[in-house]
C-alpha cells in the first residue's frame, strides 16, 4: 500500500510536467483552422503559414531572451539549423495541404503521419523500442482520425493528390523540429532558449515569405486581428507550453499527444463555424480520446 501512495504523485506530478502541457498545445493548435476561416478570402495559405510562424517566432525568440542566445552561440548549431529548416517549411506545407485537399484531409494526413515518421526517427537515430501499448494507442488515434474525415459533411479540395503529399512533407517537419528541440533540450538547454532559437532561425525564413504574399492578409482589420491571434496565441503560448513539455516527453509520444488538435477543430467547426459531423465523425472523436489517455498514462 506505501509503494503505490508513493508512485501516485509521482504519476501525477510526470503527468502535469509531460503530457499535460503537450494537450494544452494541442488544444491551443485546433482554433488555427477557426480562426484562419475569418481572415480575407484573398489571403493565401502561405501567408497566413508565414504569419503564424513567422511573428509568433519572433516572440518566442524575444520570450528566450539570454537563454535563446546562448543556444545561437552553442556548438550544437547544425542540429537548430536541421530545426529551423524544418519550422519554416511546417506552416507553408500545413496550410497548403488544407488549402488544395481540404482542412480535413489535410490534417488527417499531417498530424495522422507524424507519429509514424516519429517512431521511424525515434528507431534510426536514437534506438528507442517502441513498446506495444504506444503502438496501439496511435493505431487507434489514427483510426479515430479517418472517422473524422470520413464522417464530416467537408468536401476534397482542388487537388486531393498534392495536397496530400504537402501533408506527409508537414507531417515529417513537425517530426524534424519536435525531435531536435528535445534532443536539445535532453543536451542540457532550456524549453524557452531552445524553441525560442529555432522559431526565432524559422522566422528569418518565413518572414520574407510573408512580405511577398502578406498584402492581402495585413491589408485588412480582419486579417490583421486573424495574425494576431495565430502569432500570438496558438503558435507563441502554445509552443511555450509544447517546448515545456517536450523536456520531459519523448517525441513520439508528443506528436501522438498533438492527435487532439483535430478534435478540438472539429469540435469548433460544428459550435462555430456551423459544419456538421455525421455518427462517425463522432466515434472517431471519442477513440482519439481513448488513445490520449492510453498515451499519456503509459509507463
């Protein structure tokens, strides 16, 4: 009985620091397709990508402060240039994909590839052994992930093939920068200097994009208030609570975690945006909730 009274905190207290703040990420990533839906109908994908990305880098980068800067000066630069590279090519990739196949084929095919190419990472570089009940719960999130899609009343974009392929290729920077800010952070650098340098390396990248492609997407109130909120909220505050987790939680079980974005967009397309999900989209839901609590209560 004293053996479990003491591994109870320990559990909660691993919960708290680990998953917990990867959900709240989660979260937080799910009112992008929402929020991108009130900005100008001339707006590109790319410039609502370079927006988010782009400024709300440049916040985290001023949030590391001295931090961030010792990680720029730190002899580890080409694993934050991997990093950075892979931040600027996820939103452009991300934002395409739901622009040319759909928001729901282009996040299933996103966030539904992401813990596959994270176990694959996971394997080849760093040897870890993915266990039974990790697999199990991303099968039945992915699953859960298809039922949205095929539950839902949204139809196929212009170009289901491309916009797919641009998934898989946002599927796998997510990968890429998750994994290099956590081995950063396992090397002894802390969440805000790390995510604040490679969002802040991202940034001058994205930036130029969004001077080229942000007129009609800054030209207007809406489009404007619409960056704001994307720069600020899911992409600043949400890659805080997403860098303070990844310490102390390994990549592939970050990016099963980061499944509940599609929930909660799908939960905010039906309250409102005014779409409608059938009895399948509703199940998938719920087996994605099963697999979040599968993953983020494993040993």
């Amino acid at each position: 009985m004293s053996n479990e009274l003491l591994t109870a905190p320990s559990a909660a207290r691993t919960f708290v620091s680990g998953p917990l703040p990867v959900l709240l990420a989660s979260a937080l990533w799910g009112t992008t397709g929402t929020a991108a839906s009130f900005a100008p109908a001339a707006a590109s994908p790319l410039s609502i990508g370079a927006a988010t990305m782009g400024v709300g880098g440049l916040l985290l980068l001023a949030l590391g402060g001295p931090s961030a800067l010792a990680v720029l000066r730190s002899g580890r630069i080409g694993l934050l240039l991997v990093g950075a590279l892979a931040v600027a090519v996820y939103p452009l990739a991300f934002y395409s994909s739901m622009a040319l196949a759909g928001v729901a084929i282009g996040t299933v095919v996103t966030l539904g590839s992401a813990p596959v190419f994270a176990a694959i990472l996971e394997r080849l570089l760093d040897g870890v052994r993915l266990d039974g009940r990790w697999a199990l719960a991303a099968a039945v999130s992915v699953l859960g992930l298809l039922l949205i899609t095929g539950g839902g009343e949204t139809g196929a974009g212009s170009d289901v093939v491309l916009g797919a392929l641009l998934g898989l290729l946002g599927g796998a920077a997510y990968v890429v920068y998750s994994w290099a800010a956590g081995r950063m952070m396992r090397g002894g650098h802390g969440s805000r200097g790390v995510m604040g340098a490679m969002f802040g390396a991202g940034a001058l990248v994205l930036l130029p994009i969004l001077a080229i492609t942000g007129g009609p997407l800054l030209g207007a109130m809406s489009g404007l208030v619409v960056a704001g909120y994307l720069a600020v909220i899911p992409m600043c505050l949400a890659y805080v609570l997403f860098g303070a987790g990844l310490r102390h939680t390994s990549t592939s079980v970050a990016t099963t975690l980061s499944l509940l974005e599609p929930v909660v967009a799908a939960l905010l397309g039906v309250l409102v945006v005014g779409e409608r999900l059938g009895v399948a989209a509703w199940c998938g839901i719920g087996l994605i909730g099963i697999g979040l609590v599968m993953v983020s209560t494993r040993r």
